[in-house]
C-alpha cells in the first residue's frame, strides 16, 4: 500500500466532525476509491460501499423517498452481506457526480447521525447543474491531488528521518552535500516523468520499467478524453478536447499568459474559456492567474483574464511529449523552453498539493516577471524558477521592496543565502 498523508486527514475528519459528511474530490485515478477503502478497514467494523459508476442500477435507490430508514433499507436489499451498526458503518457513495439524488440525500443521512458518510466524486464541479439540493452545512470538502514528492519518496524506499534531513536544509539554508544533492535531484528527475499517479508510482516502484510507466499514463490520457466526451456538452466537446491538447504547447513556449491563438488561429477567450473552466473544474488542470501588484491579500490583485495552465500531474504532462521526453529529462539533455513549463509545472503542482492558491507577476512591459507568488504571515514571498542556475533579474529586482522580507531562487543547484534571496534545489520546495 503506498503510503498517504491525507489518511491523517480523514482520521481527523472522524474523530471531530458533527453529523457532517466529507466529500473527497480530485482528479480521475489520484486514489480517492483506493484510499477511502483502506481508511474503511482501518476504522471501521463495516463499510458499505455504493459505487454510481460501476453500478448502475444503485442509482435507483434514490429515486424515490430519501428518508434515512427507507434508504438503508433499499441499501441492504441491493448490497447482499452489509451491515449498518451505528457508530461503526462508513457508508461509502463512490462517484457520486454519477447520482446526483444521492448527493441530495447526504444531508438526511449525515442529519441521522448513525452512520458516517464519506462521498468521493471526479467531476463534481462538472455536473452540479443536476443536483437538486445541496447537503450545505451538512458537508466538509476535501481536495486529493497525485502523490506529492514526499510521498514519492516514502514509495522509493527513503524512510521519513531521512526526509526529515532534508527539511534542515529548508529550514535553515546551507550547503547541502554534493553527494546528496546530485542523488536527491536524480530522484525528482524520475518524480517529474513518473509523475504521482498511484497506479502509476506503484507500477514503476515494482518493475522500474518507463515503458509500463509510460503505457498507463497513456491509459489514464485516454480516460480524461472520454471524459471530455462523456460530460460535456455536444457543442463544446472539440473545444476542451483542443484546449487540453495545447497544454504543452502552451508550456513550450516563452508565453507570459495561457494563449488562445495556440489552441486555434484567432482564438478567443469568447470562445474558449468556458473549456479551460470545464478542464479546471474537472481537476485536470490547475490554473495560475496574474496579479496586478505583488501585495497583500493576491486575490484581491487577480487578473481573471490573464493566467497559465498547468497539468495537475506533470508525469502526465511528460507523457504528453512523448516517450523520448522521459529520457530526455532522466539523463538531462532537454533544452529550452519546454523544459522552463516542465519545471513551473512541478513546482505548481508542489503548491497546490498544500492548497497554496497559483498566483504569478508580471508588468505590463515585462521588466518583471516571477512565476509564483506565495504568502507567509501576511507577507508576500516571490518564487523564481530556474531548471538550471540562471539569473535572477526579476526576483533581485522585486527584492528591493522594503515590504518583501525574502524570496526563494530554485535551482537544479545547490543551497545558499544572499542577502533576502535565498536559493534552494527544486526538491526542497515541497517544504515551502
């Protein structure tokens, strides 16, 4: 089993909620079904679990009276062998986007009290229009995302102290040895290629072969697009289906924003936006907006009509390139600026993971130009990334306000501090 850190998060969920449901959503194949099980079997006598997707037929226990006697009895009728004892059953609605009925019900069933409810779903934000009630107040949301490199690491075999190590060097910025530096940037080389898909991870973590790697991120490519033609609308299918497709041409290239004219000649956000909102609503991509002033609070500065698009899963993006990316980023013969997008794309998988919002800057005649913006404490942290060790004429320049008490250099290099900036290896920024 790999190992998760959002195991702890359900447990907390558990013990402090109050006749309240969790709704666990993501992006298809990031482990929902597979973690939400094992967190079943961990803490609960029985789990009673209704999957819309792959059962169909379940859908019509909700077609009539949604009192909670009526639906545990239908449940008991169409899942022979379960058990519902209160205070020890997880009843478990899987792709629940598919019943929109029993996403009403959850409000009945988390009132009731006698049975936990965890709803896990893909593209909820997809088919909202079908849901006649919302469970509001009844419901605490939850994003999963891909393994993120901490978890990475835990599948290759490096125990947390060891990654603890690691964090030292976050925390106060030094040299880290070569020796360990070069092995640490090697493993998030195969991070970036492998990306954090769990079948994915396992799959290579058992038979180190990037041929299966590459095989099932094509598996997964596949499904989003049958996704694309399952939930969306007729008319905007060869839209989003476009809009998807331009993702690595969009990164490969030196935009300062998400360009419509890459996804069709004169393209407009007319005509085109509503598909990078389906996309983004899907979890399949993680959009980055700019901001008008680097200050406190960003959204407060978000430029709506300017952002970039990332894959939420760069493993996803690498395979989107073809095989011949793989090596090339394993042995580091990529240049240009595909491997700029290749490298943004992993840290803004890195922040999101956190629920860190993507926020980047850039003026108007781009004499500054910083790929992210964090905050700590009300303060405004720039992030500048680099796949090699360039410099940093934007982050030195942004430095120079008093307001901006430091920023952060990544680099394929080592550690060190000058003055406010302090550089670090790419790798470190899963501690930022």
């Amino acid at each position: 089993m790999l190992k998760r850190k959002i195991i702890k998060r359900l447990k907390e969920w558990k013990d402090n909620h109050s006749k309240c449901a969790l709704l666990v959503k993501g992006a298809r194949q990031v482990g929902k079904t597979y973690i939400i099980r094992e967190f079943g079997k961990q803490f609960y006598t029985n789990t009673v679990e209704l999957n819309f997707e792959k059962d169909r037929g379940l859908r019509s226990i909700f077609d009539g009276s949604l009192e909670v006697d009526h639906l545990i009895q239908q449940m008991s009728l169409f899942i022979p062998g379960s058990q519902f004892i209160p205070g020890e059953t997880l009843i478990f609605l899987d792709e629940i986007q598919s019943c929109p009925n029993a996403r009403t019900a959850v409000k009945f069933l988390a009132d009731d009290g006698r049975f936990d409810v965890i709803e896990s779903g893909s593209l909820l934000g997809i088919n909202y229009k079908d849901v006649s009630s919302y469970p509001v107040g009844y419901e605490t949301p939850i994003e999963m995302f891909p393994l993120d490199f901490e978890e990475f690491l835990w599948a290759m075999g490096i125990d947390e102290s060891a990654i603890s190590g690691l964090k030292e060097f976050f925390d106060d910025p030094s040299k880290i040895p070569d020796e360990l530096n070069s092995r640490m940037i090697s493993y998030l080389r195969q991070y970036i290629v492998i990306g954090g898909m769990p079948k994915v991870v396992d799959t290579f973590v058992r038979t180190n072969n990037y041929n299966d790697v590459f095989d099932l991120q094509q598996a997964i490519l596949a499904n989003y697009a049958d996704d694309i033609t399952k939930y969306s609308a007729v008319p905007d299918k060869p839209k989003i289906r476009a809009c998807f497709n331009s993702i690595p041409a969009q990164l490969a290239k030196e935009n300062t924003k998400f360009q419509y004219s890459v996804v069709e000649h004169k393209g407009t956000a007319r005509k085109f936006g509503s598909s990078i909102e389906w996309l983004s609503d899907a979890g399949i991509i993680q959009l980055c907006h700019n901001v008008s002033l680097p200050a406190f609070p960003l959204n407060a500065y978000e430029k709506s009509e300017q952002f970039r698009a990332y894959m939420t899963d760069t493993g996803l993006l690498t395979a989107m390139y073809g095989y011949d990316m793989k090596a090339a980023i394993i042995q580091d013969t990529l240049k240009g600026p595909a491997k700029g997008g290749i490298y943004e794309n992993l840290i803004a998988g890195m922040l999101a993971v956190k629920g860190i919002p993507l926020y980047y800057y850039r003026t108007d005649n781009g004499s500054i130009e910083i790929e992210f913006l964090i905050t700590d404490n009300s303060s405004i942290v720039p992030v500048e990334v680099k796949a090699k060790n360039g410099s940093t004429v934007s982050l030195n320049k942004l430095l120079e306000d008093s307001s901006i008490e430091k920023g952060y250099k990544l680099t394929s290099k080592n550690a060190g501090v000058s003055g406010k900036k302090i550089t670090l290896p790419l790798y470190l920024a899963v501690f930022l």
